[in-house]
C-alpha cells in the first residue's frame, strides 16, 4: 500500500462519533473516538442537530488527545470526511481540518467515508490482494464493491431499502435493547435459537440487491402477535441469523461471479462475530481470501480516513479551501450486473 510519507491527521464527524487519528504509513499512532451513542440514546436514533452541535464540543479536544498521543509533533497533512453524511455534522470536521492546515501550512485531503471502511482492512497490517470484493455493511450503507485496484472501485449491489446495520437497530428497538442495536443483538442471541422464528430472506430474485426493511415488518409483526411471550433471546438470534445469511450468499456469489480473490468485511456490523465467523467459512469453502479491520476499525473511526487520505495524497492528489460537504454522494458507478457473468475481470 503506497502511504504519504509523513504522518497524516484524520478526523472523522459523519454522523455520532467524534474522532481523531494520526497515522504513519498503514501504523496507526493514535484513534482517538468520543461516540455520541448515550447522547442519542433517548431518541432511538441520531438527532442531527444535536450531532453537529456535540461534534463542535468534542472536535478540537480529541484533536488535541489525538496529537498528544501519536507524539510526532506536527502532522504532514490532513484527511477529513467530507462525504457523505449528516451536512452540520461533516461541516465541524471539516471546518477544523481547514483551519488546522491554514494554520500548519499543510495539505488537505477530503475523503468519501466509504473509501476509509474499504481501506480499514488494511490498519491490520495485511492488504486484501486486487481484484477483492468489498462488502460494506453500517448503519448507513450496504454495499458489493469490486475493488480492481487501488482507489479503483464498481458497485456490484446494494440494499434498496434499510442499511444491514439498520436491520439490526431496528430489530433491537422492537425487542427493547436499546440505540444502537447491533451489538446489543449479538449478545441476546447467544442463548438464543436462530431456527425459533421464520424470519424472510429477502430479494432471490436479484442476486447482488439486498432488502432489509420486510425483515422489520416481520420482527414487529411477531412481537404485535406473541406479545409477553415472544422468547427475546430466540428472536434475537433469529434476527441476526436472517441479516447474516442474505449478506453471506450475496457476497459469496458476487464474489464467485467476479472472479475475486478476496472477501473483505468492513462497516461497523463487520463487528458481528456471527457474520465473521459465516463470511470467513464461505470465503474457505469457495476457496478466496477473508479480510476484516480489527474490531474497533469497524465502527467509524478516523484511522480509516486518515488512510484513505494517505492514500491519495500519495498520488498527488490535494484540495483547497473550497472543499464542500455532501450529504449523499454515490461511492461507485454501478457494473451491469447482467454482464457479471459473461465478464473477465
Ligand atoms: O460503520 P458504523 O460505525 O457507522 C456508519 O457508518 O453507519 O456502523 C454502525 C452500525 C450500527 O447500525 C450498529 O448497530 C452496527 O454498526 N453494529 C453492529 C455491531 N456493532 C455495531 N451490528 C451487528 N453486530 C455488532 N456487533
Ligand atoms: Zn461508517
């Protein structure tokens, strides 16, 4: 992986967590994440008012933390998230990463946040090899990207509905565990029986294309019926098993379809130890390499950016200080998915 060659500053503001990190080459020196999930708790989800607002509290401390931390003094550059997300919430970090590079006198690089979950496998020090499927799973996105080479990417499918990580929360507010749902979900259903509850698998028809949101209307639906009696560890399981099993074909028949050599799994429900455990058997059983970030690179982090950044940045590539935010911008053209097939990557 060909990094900037001097120690680069991220800093990541998208959506509810604040974070700072500082890399040298793919060594992360420091990660520094305050996460607003208690602040948003009490809502179910992320209020962006209040998002931006507790980024401007928290931005230029973990900065500071960030900094002291990495202890190389001033950084070389710095990559910020500048797409997509919450508008107020991108604006803070890119903001102070602006102010920051006036004030340092040195470049500045804005970063498409899912380039930084693409590129995450890599903090772990190995590189997934070209061509590799990356499959995307967050709060926000679910997405099949082929990645051909470095910063080369096509988008092979996606959800049309709700984000995996989405399901998960979702399911998680139905069954009372709390915002956000992921992780809460893998612990109820430890104990749980993943075959207790039919839940769908949606979307055969399309083999790439996910749908999550008719697993939510059959998780409420069972809990409007059974009531009191709904076994929660037993729907939890059952939850999770039905997100992991679409996501685990999916990849594994794109990943087969284009010639991939590598499954890479990032995204903050890359965290689940279910779909890792899935993911990494189907990529065995049909013989191509299984790449994912160390957990705490699978939520948002600014290590990932900063990466990302160094990346580009490496290949000359710089912006001015009229960077703009954008709250929806497409990652990756779209492949023919009808031609995947008959095609030779
Ligand atoms: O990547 P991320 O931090 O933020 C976005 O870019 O969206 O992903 C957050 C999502 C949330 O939906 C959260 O519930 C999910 O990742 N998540 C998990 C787990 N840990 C976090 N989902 C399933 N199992 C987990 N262990
Ligand atoms: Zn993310």
């Amino acid at each position: 992986m060909n990094c900037y060659d001097a120690p680069v500053l991220g800093i990541e503001t998208s959506c509810d967590e604040t974070s700072c990190a500082v890399l040298n080459g793919t060594t992360v020196l420091s990660n520094v994440v305050s996460s607003q999930a208690a602040l948003h708790e009490k809502w179910g989800g992320v209020v962006p008012e209040a998002a931006a607002r507790a980024h401007v509290e928290s931005i230029l401390p973990v900065v500071d933390e960030a900094i002291k931390i990495a202890n190389v003094g001033t950084p070389g550059a710095i990559a910020v998230t500048n797409r997509p997300g919450l508008v107020g919430a991108l604006s803070v970090g890119v903001t102070a990463a602006k102010a920051l590079s006036m004030a340092w006198q040195i470049p500045l690089i804005g970063v498409h946040h899912l380039e930084g979950h693409v590129m995450s496998t890599s903090l772990a020090g190995h590189s997934p090899p070209y061509p590799h499927l990356c499959v995307i799973v967050s709060g926000g996105h679910t997405e099949l990207i082929l990645v051909s080479k470095s910063c080369e990417y096509k988008q092979i499918g996606g959800t049309i509905d709700d984000a995996a990580g989405e399901a998960f929360d979702k399911g998680a507010r139905l069954l009372g565990l709390g915002y956000p749902g992921g992780q809460a979900v893998q612990e109820m259903a430890r104990s749980g029986d993943p075959n207790r509850y039919d839940l769908p698998r949606a979307l055969k028809s399309k083999p790439y294309d996910f749908s999550f949101s008719g697993l939510k209307t059959a998780v409420l639906r069972l809990v409007e019926r059974e009531g009191k009696a709904i076994n929660v560890s037993d729907l939890a399981a059952s939850l999770q098993e039905a997100i992991v099993d679409v996501l685990v074909e999916k990849s594994t028949r794109a990943a087969e379809d284009t010639s991939a050599k590598a499954i890479a799994l990032v995204g903050g429900v890359a965290a689940n130890e279910r779909l890792r455990k899935q993911m990494k058997a189907a990529a065995e059983r049909i013989g191509v390499g299984f790449f994912a970030p160390p957990l705490q690179f699978c939520t948002d982090n600014a290590a990932m950016i900063a990466l990302a950044g160094s990346v580009r940045l490496a290949q000359g590539e710089r912006d001015g200080f009229e960077l703009e935010v954008s709250a929806n911008e497409r990652f990756a053209d779209p492949i023919d998915a009808g031609a995947l097939r008959d095609t030779s990557f």
